[in-house]
C-alpha cells in the first residue's frame, strides 16, 4: 500500500511543509506521477500538513523565548486578534481550498480510469 516512491514523497513534503515550503511543486511533479492522484493528494497533503503544524510549533516556542530582539518579529496580540474578527472566514477558505485540491485529485483519478490506458 505504501511504496516507496510514496514514502520518499511524504518524508520530503513533511521536510519541505517544516521549513519554508519552496519544493512542494517540484517534489510533486517529481514523484506525483509515480502513484495515482487520490493517494498523493492524501498522503502527501497529511504529510505537508505535518510539516506545516511542526514549522508553527517551532516558530511558537522561538517567539516565546524571552529575548530581547524577538520581540520585534512577534506581532502585537490586540493586531492579531483585530485581524481574526475582521476577517473571519480566512482560515474556512484555506480549508476549503485544500479539500478542493484533494476533490480534484479525485475526479482526475476517476477520468483517467474511465478513459483506459
């Protein structure tokens, strides 16, 4: 179920979604056409999340660090919060425009099956 070419996929996207996500496009034009589209999207999306969610963690625990100089690169609390109530449905969207890639990954699996080899 979980072949290599898949593997090397998640661990190079989890890599890439932990640092500043510059690779994503060349590491899925790369691998993607290895594996059908739904389990790539699946997989390598939960793999990038990962990456994403361990790249916020690290930039939390760095801001909580009481130093000097950090206090300059963490954003005010009251301009978050501001932000957050002004624009309330930004993070609905970038879920919703993840599971859209995923429902698209989908169909494109399914057409290709329909049309043969």
């Amino acid at each position: 179920m979980f072949d290599a070419s898949l593997a090397w996929l998640c661990l190079w996207l989890f890599l890439d979604g932990a640092t500043i996500s510059v690779f994503s496009t060349p590491l899925l034009l790369h691998y993607g056409h290895l594996e059908s589209p739904w389990r790539v999207a699946l997989f390598g999306g939960v793999a990038s999340a990962l990456g994403s969610a361990l790249q916020l963690m690290m930039l939390r625990w760095i801001l909580a660090a009481r130093r000097p100089w950090m206090g300059r690169l963490a954003p005010a609390r009251s301009r978050v919060e501001d932000a957050l109530r002004d624009h309330p449905s930004a993070s609905f969207l970038a879920l919703a425009a993840g599971a859209g890639v995923v429902l698209l990954a989908l169909l494109i699996d399914r057409l290709r099956r329909r049309s043969g080899p």
